[in-house]
C-alpha cells in the first residue's frame, strides 16, 4: 500500500484522487453531525414528553390513584446487589444502535426489541421498582396510603441527566432511550386506564359503615382473628379477584398441630380464613350451589339435610377441608352452640365495639346444637352461613403477600363475614344513586377516597391489557403462584 500510495501521489489522478477523499470526508462528517444532531433533538423531545406525561402522576388530584395503576411482576428482584450484577455483565455487547427518529410503532415492524431485549427489560423493571416501591422494596402493587408522587419525576430527571446515583449509566444510550420510549408508553397506557372512568352514576355512600382502615406497613403487627383482608383491585385476574377474606386463626408461631386440632381441620396452617363474599357456584349451570347438593347424599345426615339442605353454600377459598359454619345470636340469646367467638377489631384499644351491634358472630361448633337452635326458635336461618373451601397461608406466606400488596387489611364488624353483605352510611339526599351491592367495593370505599376511586376503576370496566403490570413484556411475566 505504500508503493502504492507513492505510485498514485506521482500520476496525473493524484489531483482527482485527493479531491475524492476529501468530498467522502465531508460527506461522513456532515451525516455524522446531522445524525447526532437529529438523536439530540428526538431525547430533547423525549425528556419533554416524559415530564409532560408524568405531570398528572405528581400533581393531580388523582396523582396516588394513577401512582396506584403503575404496578409491576417483581422480576428480577432477586438481583441484591444491582452495581456488581451490571458491571459483571457485559451488557453492551452485540448491540446495535437505532435511529430514534424513528416513531415507536416502526421500531416493532422487524420484532420487538430484537437486539436489546434482554437490557432494556432488566433496565426498566429496575426504574420500575424504584418508582413502585423504592430503591429496594418488595411491593408490586401500590396502596394510597404508600405512595410518593414525587419518585416518578425525580427518577425521569435524574436518569436523563447522568446525575448521582442514575441506573442506566451502566447501559448504552439505545437501551436507555428504548426505556424511555417503554415508560411513555406505560404511562399513557395508564392514563387511559382512568380517563374511562365514569363517575357520574357512582353513588356518594358507596363506603361500609363502621369498616375502616388498618396500617399496612408492618402486617404482622395487624393480623389477629377479625381482620378483614380485600384483594388489591390488580388481582382481578385472579382466583381471589375482589373478595374479602375473614382471618379466623392467626398465630405469629408455627403452631399448626393446635391450630389443627382446634377446628379439627387437616388443611389448616398457621394462618387461616375465609373468603366472605362468594357463593359456591354449579360449574355446568353458574347457578347457587346448595348444601345437599355440595355434598354427595349419602355424606349429608337426613336430619341436618331437612333443616340446612336448600341454603346456599359459599366458597371460602381454595383449600378444601369439611364444611365450615358461622353463625351470628344477639345478646339476649342463650348460646348453646358453642364455637370460637369472631372479635370485631375497635378503632382503639379502649374503644368499645358494641356502637356497632349487639351481636356475637361465632365460628365452627355444633351442627346439630344449631339444628336444636333453630327447633326452640333461638336462630334463624338467616343468622347461620356454611362453607366449603378455605384461605391458607403457610408460616411467614401472608405476611409476605401483604407487603407485596396483594392484600389490604381493614376492620369491621364481625357480623360482615356471617352474610357478606354490609350496612351503608344513611343518604341525606333522596335523588343519590344507591350504593351498589357489593362487599369488596364498599369497604375499600370505606378506606380512603383514593382507594375508592382505585377499587371503582377495576368494577366498573373489563379487564385489558392496559391494566396489566408495567413490565409484563408481551403479558407473559404473570405470576402464576398469586393469580
């Protein structure tokens, strides 16, 4: 190449030659400076959009309802230490810039996400998480009372400026762009989510009376027999979508043998409840399942059949051991039932419960002392409810689903787990809607206005895919041991 070089600088195309190499030169150059000049413009507008986008999350008078849409899968939570996972990665190898003048729709045409993938999902669930829950929390489904509106703006801002402490300086600028574009798109998602919102026929006493709130930070302070427990309105997917569950043992021990032998129930775990406001239901017709025909006709006694087979049975939950019995007698009643009294949890430790009622609901005891009960005229058959199927948690389970945000811990009257049903505050004005009949929405309506608008958003429309966790790639990233 050097004699070459040297033949060429002596012809008469030295002149030509030059000329050409220097037109290429200013040809590259001035592409390079337009295509870096057209990548700052599009982040300039991106950064825009973002702070836009985000503003209603912040600011807003439904700035924690919408923090309370952007929930997440918990994957790759297990990453403990997350700077010494991504130096060890080689994360940038085999990547393949973009032109981000692109719009969004046509980076998909040729697959989605085909070079980046792995990065960009590993990036975002980890902003992610910092905004759902902090730097190195558990949570994936936001509350009300939990929310920081300010993490949202703050983490946009301080990834898009480099500064202190960003995520994604560990990562090239396709990856980090392409989490951008994802995190506009979530969001907007979930603007959507609440703008289809129809408040106008909601009735103003929707909330339970004398149902209210219970700290969620620590559960294991809380969790005591009486505690109401409602399914975060994301779980409405799932097995347990908007139920509320009646905990009717609980012990911070393992201590599954005396559990077990109290309610004679081999399926019992330290933790146990049951679901308060579903009826079982025939799988062939979708029509009210009764107790005789829960059962086969020989496992039913005739005598317990002629005074309880036509009632309805509800479905406690999952586990299935024997029939379970509640049942509720005012005061003034000789109980002669026996069973395990259910507490109603005071708003105080020196409250009183009985501004709520004057009756005792009890748990479990004798069926046929119920069946004597009812001969004396002592209990109605509306004062006594039977269950198949029950709510278990191993040790520690519970626990760890409430600080992930499955469940939303409440108190009430007891009475609520016999019937299902609730009282509702009094309507000073006759032209309000009434409230609707529904356990779930009323006592999450009884929790704060926050959460009732969140529990309104999941009654009122059909699932989609807009509600699906922020970092649900393709909707493939479910957690199949929750729903």
């Amino acid at each position: 190449p050097v004699n070459l070089v040297a033949e060429i600088q002596k012809s008469k195309h030295h002149r030509y030659f030059q000329l050409e190499l220097t037109t290429k030169t200013r040809r590259y150059s001035m592409a390079s400076s337009s295509s870096s000049s057209k990548s700052s413009l599009v982040i300039r507008r991106l950064y825009r959009n973002l702070l836009r986008t985000s503003k209603p999350y912040t600011s807003s008078p439904d700035a924690k309802v919408l923090q309370c849409l952007l929930h997440r899968t918990g994957l790759d939570d297990d990453i403990a230490d997350w700077e010494s996972f991504v130096k060890s990665s080689n994360l940038e190898k085999g990547q393949q810039a973009r032109d981000l003048s692109y719009s969004y729709t046509d980076t998909q045409k040729g697959g989605r996400f085909q070079d980046n993938d792995r990065d960009h999902k590993l990036l975002f669930r980890r902003l992610v998480r910092e905004v759902v829950t902090g730097e190195k929390g558990v949570r994936r489904m936001p509350v009300p009372s939990l929310v920081d509106t300010s993490r949202l703006q703050q983490v946009i801002k301080r990834e898009f400026r480099n500064e202190k402490g960003s995520m994604s300086t560990y990562f090239n600028d396709v990856t980090r762009r392409e989490v951008a574009f994802t995190a506009l798109r979530e969001l907007n998602k979930k603007l959507s989510v609440l703008a289809s919102l129809d408040s106008s026929k909601e009735s103003p006493n929707q909330a339970a009376w004398h149902v209210s709130s219970l700290p969620i930070s620590k559960p294991s302070s809380i969790l005591q027999p009486g505690v109401f427990l409602m399914s975060h309105p994301h779980m409405n997917d799932s097995f347990f979508s908007r139920t509320v569950i009646c905990i009717l043992d609980y012990e911070k021990e393992t201590k599954n043998e005396s559990a077990a032998k109290r309610f004679d129930l081999d399926a019992l775990g330290p933790t146990y409840g049951l679901i308060v406001n579903r009826l079982s239901m025939k799988d062939d017709t979708n029509e009210k399942r009764t107790l005789r025909e829960a059962f086969n006709e020989n496992m039913l006694p005739e005598k317990m059949a002629d005074y309880f087979g036509d009632m309805p049975v509800k479905d406690g939950g999952p586990v299935h051991p024997s029939l379970q019995m509640l049942y509720s007698l005012s005061g003034s009643k000789e109980n002669t039932i026996d069973g395990t009294l259910i507490p109603t949890i005071p708003k105080t430790n020196d409250a009183s419960t009985a501004e709520y009622t004057d009756r005792a609901t009890y748990f479990q005891g004798d069926v046929f002392g119920a069946m004597t009960a009812m001969k004396d005229g002592n209990l109605d058959k509306n004062e006594i409810s039977f269950f198949v199927g029950a709510s278990t948690w191993a040790p520690g389970q519970l626990e760890s689903e409430m600080a992930q945000g499955f469940w939303i811990p409440c108190r009430g009257p007891a009475e609520i787990a016999l019937n299902g049903t609730c009282e509702h505050t009094p309507s000073t004005n006759k032209s309000d809607p009434p409230p609707a009949k529904d356990l779930w929405l009323s006592m999450m309506s009884a929790c704060g206005e926050d959460e009732s608008r969140l529990a309104k958003i999941f009654y009122h429309q059909e699932w989609n895919e807009n509600m699906l966790p922020c970092d649900a790639f393709d909707g493939e990233d479910i957690d199949p041991d929750i729903f």
